[in-house]
C-alpha cells in the first residue's frame, strides 16, 4: 500500500512550515480570555482544528495539559485548560455544533469529554489516511505528501504538565492546527476521488457513538516481562506490587513508570526480600526515594506471602478472551479451518480496496467470527447481520459480507493449520 515516492518532511522539494503563519497565540488561561476566545471561534467559518497535548509519560492522568485551536476567520488559540477548567463553558459551547478536525481524534478525544466539550462532527485526518491506504499516516507525513509542507516536530512526548511551557513547545503546539484545516481539504478530495468518502463518513461517526471501551480485567498482567515469573506466588507478588504502585501513582499523579519500574516489580517479586536491607540491594530499590518507600514494597510482598493457596493468580491469563490463533488448531479445529479461509479473502479485498485489513474489518471481529462462525444456515444475509450486531459499518459489510459467507460456508473441520497471522495477539489482553 506504499506510495512511490511519497514526500515527507526532510525531502528538500518541502518547504519548512517553522513557525505560524500570524505567530505564536499567547496562552489563554483566565475566564475573560475564554470567553473572548469563544466569541471569536463563533465568529469564525468551516471547520475548527484541535488538538491538545497531554503528559503521558509523566503524570497518571491522561488530562489535557493544553488545547490548540483554529478557525477561518477566528484566528489561532492556545488555552491552558489546569487553572480554572470551570472557565472553559464559553468555548464548549463555541465547539459545539461545528466540524472539529483531529488527528488520530482517539486519542484527543477521551480529554477534550472529561473537560466537558462536546464533539458533533468529526473528521479525523488520521483516518482518512488510512483509509487511503496511506504507507505514513502521522501528522508531519501527510502534511508534506499533500501540502508541501515541512512540519516542525519534536516535543509530543514531553512533559506538558510544566509551567511555564517553554517557547519553542508553544511554537511546536500551535503548527499542530496551523494547516489541520487545510489537510483536511485535501484528504477529503482524495476521499471523494477513491470513492472513499462515505466510509470515512461512517467511520468518524462511529467514532463518536461508541461506548467508552470497558476497563481491561488484570492489568498486572500487562507488566513488562512477566512471562519470566514461574510461580503462582510470584505472580501474585508482581499483583500486590503493581497495585500498590498503581494506587501511589494515582495519588500522587504521576506515570505508574516513574514510580517504579516493571523491572524492579517483576526482580523483586522474583527475588522475594523480607527486609529492608535485602529489598536496597536489588537493582533500582537502593536509591533514596525507594528507600524512603521501602515500607510500601515490603507491605506489599508480604500480603502475596501470606495469601492463601486459593487465592493466588493463575498462572494463565484469565478472562473470557479467546486463545492466539495459532493454538487454535488444537483448541478449535473447526474455528481454525474457519480463519483459514477468512484471512486470505480478507487479505485480497483489503489490497483490491487499498486499505489495511484491520480497517476493513476489526481484528477482534474477525476472530469471534472465526471462532463462533454462523448459527444456523450460512447465506450472505446471516453473514451480514451478525457483521452489523458486532458494530461492522455498512461500507465493512458491503464489501465483506459475500466473501465471508463463502468462505465460511466451505470451511471444514480440520482443514488444515492456521499461522496466526490475522489478529494472532490474544484478544483478552
């Protein structure tokens, strides 16, 4: 799906987009500021940037350290939401109704609702991208393959929590929404000349209608280089020890890594100090902030020790996923014949289309598929309803929903092995 000679923003046919076209926006972070702000936005035409720039890597929360915002005829706006959030309501309701543009908007939304914002419309160049088959789909890419423009990048990953914010972060933050508009102008061409537009329509829609996704069951288990923990009781050292740095984090709001890493949790919990002193000379714990929370390690290896047989961890991880899929095979053989089929039809409609097979049909869809397959007669009209139950959009369906029921239809128990290469991640995790 790659394009040849696609520019991106070190070639020297792009022109370098250094700083905003009007400047840096000052930082607007009091209720006067907003709510002229908000008259302007209101003022303004078309679409509206935004984007915001969080703290991941340093705070706990996944809060908006700072929104940018732009609007034709409105002009650019950066607004430091950590003072007086309350004073916000005059931009709210400024946002709500028009177009917001985003990139990659899954991961700017989830902030911009816990502030109350509401978003409407939605179109998310990210996406778009995608849908394009795009080889690059970040910000900087796109904005040289379709503007000519080199962005300026370098501080996503910084801490946004600090104040002041330097100057060069600022400048950085405001070119995030300078050409949003504009890109979203040529994605949407591009759209409409691959006959793509509708499914982008159905996608940034259904983006906004669904559900928060469900918090994950036994996130401990996520903790780096955990398979390396053998016993049932170390593992449910690795439990109490990421609780209760996971409680510290949040406490204290800061990122759950920089209170302790995973591999001091899972040496620890390996190593099992009952003291002090033994828990200081492991790796990491001697320094003098892990000596001062010495007595919350060892609290915490304590009650793994003495928890009862019953209670300790399985060794497997729990929850009602399903199994990778190169074990299927053994586990299901019908549902592996099943897979066997459906992947290479889905392969050969997503290279027809241009467009990653995880974007024609979601990877957790396509493996409850396989392993449930169709109760009852298997015809394109079943096929498509329970594409349509499981969330698949109208464009997914129409494009799939033939070939799946072929496929599934002359699938036979035992009909061969499956590698696992569509979606082999379990999907319990």
């Amino acid at each position: 799906m790659n394009t040849p000679g696609e520019p991106t923003p070190d070639d020297p046919e792009v022109e370098p987009l250094l700083t905003p076209a009007d400047g840096v926006p000052p930082v607007l972070s009091t209720a006067e500021e907003f709510a002229d702000a908000a008259d302007a936005l209101a003022a303004g035409e078309g679409p509206i940037a935004v984007d915001t720039e969080r703290a991941s890597g340093y705070r706990y929360s996944q809060r908006a350290y700072l929104i940018q915002i732009k609007r034709r005829g409105a002009g650019s706006f950066l607004l430091d939401p950590i003072a007086d959030p309350d004073a916000l309501a005059p931009v709210i309701e400024a946002l709500r109704g028009p177009e917001w543009v985003l990139h990659a908007a899954d991961q700017d939304l989830p902030c911009l609702r816990e502030l109350g914002f509401v978003c409407v419309e939605l179109y998310d160049t990210e996406l778009a991208g995608r849908l394009l088959g795009l080889s690059k789909v970040n910000l900087a890419a796109m904005v040289a393959q379709f503007l000519g423009l080199g962005l300026v990048k370098g501080h996503g990953a910084a801490d946004w929590s600090r104040r002041p914010l330097p100057d060069d972060w600022l400048n950085y933050a405001a070119l995030d929404v300078e050409v949003l508009v504009e890109l979203r102008d040529a994605m949407d061409a591009a759209l409409v000349e691959a006959g793509k537009d509708r499914w982008a329509r159905e996608e940034f829609a259904y983006i906004l209608s669904r559900p928060p996704a469900p918090p994950r069951t036994d996130r401990w288990r996520k903790t780096s280089n955990i398979h390396t923990v053998k016993s049932a009781r170390a593992l449910a050292a690795v439990r109490e020890l990421w609780t209760a740095r996971e409680q510290l984090a949040e406490r204290r709001d800061i990122a759950p890594g920089r209170v302790l890493p995973d591999a001091a949790i899972v040496n620890a919990a390996t190593a099992d100090p009952k003291t002090s002193a033994e828990l200081t000379r492991l790796p990491v714990f001697g320094g003098p902030r892990q000596r001062r929370q010495a007595g919350i390690w060892l609290n915490a290896l304590k009650r793994a020790r003495e928890l009862p047989e019953s209670e300790l961890p399985s060794k497997k991880t729990g929850g009602s996923g399903l199994p990778p899929v190169n074990r299927w095979e053994q586990r299901n053989p019908e549902a592996a014949a099943r897979m066997q089929r459906i992947r290479p039809a889905l392969k050969e409609i997503a290279e027809e289309n241009n467009l990653p097979v995880e974007n024609l049909l979601a990877p957790d869809l396509v493996r409850q598929l396989a392993w449930d397959g169709i109760s009852g007669p298997v015809t394109v009209e079943a096929v498509d309803a329970h594409l349509a139950a499981a969330g698949a959009r109208s464009w997914q369906r129409s494009l799939t929903a033939e070939a799946l029921a072929e496929a599934l239809d002359g699938a036979t128990e035992g009909a061969g092995t499956t590698d696992g290469t569509y979606g082999a991640t379990d999907s319990s995790e």
